[in-house]
C-alpha cells in the first residue's frame, strides 16, 4: 500500500473581513484559529482550497 502524501498547512493571516468563500475554504480545510497547523491529504480539491485562500496559507511539504 503506498504512503498518501500529506501537506502541513498553517494559518498566518485572519479570514476576518476576507471573502466569505476563501473563510469556508480555510474552515473545510480544519483551520480554526490564527497559527494552527493541520496535515491534510494531497488531493486535488485540497489544492484547490489552498490555491483559492493562499495569501492566508503558509503551506509545508510541497514538491
């Protein structure tokens, strides 16, 4: 069974006053407060998420 890639996303800026689909991208992805870090899946509708709201992302584990 091959190991699924994972990515560490980190939130480093407040969805406050941000548009209301990239705040429901950073909630679908886990992120709940300001420097939490969450590992999610590498799949493609994970970066779809991430390249929609990636100005409030710091993201770990590219390739």
């Amino acid at each position: 069974m091959a190991k699924k890639k994972m990515l560490k996303v980190t939130l480093v800026r407040s969805p406050i006053r941000q548009n209301p689909k990239h705040k429901l991208c950073v909630k679908g992805l886990g992120l709940r407060r300001m420097h939490q870090t969450v590992e999610v899946e590498d799949t493609p509708s994970v970066r779809g998420m991430i390249n929609k709201a990636n100005y409030l992302l710091r993201v770990e584990g590219e390739a």
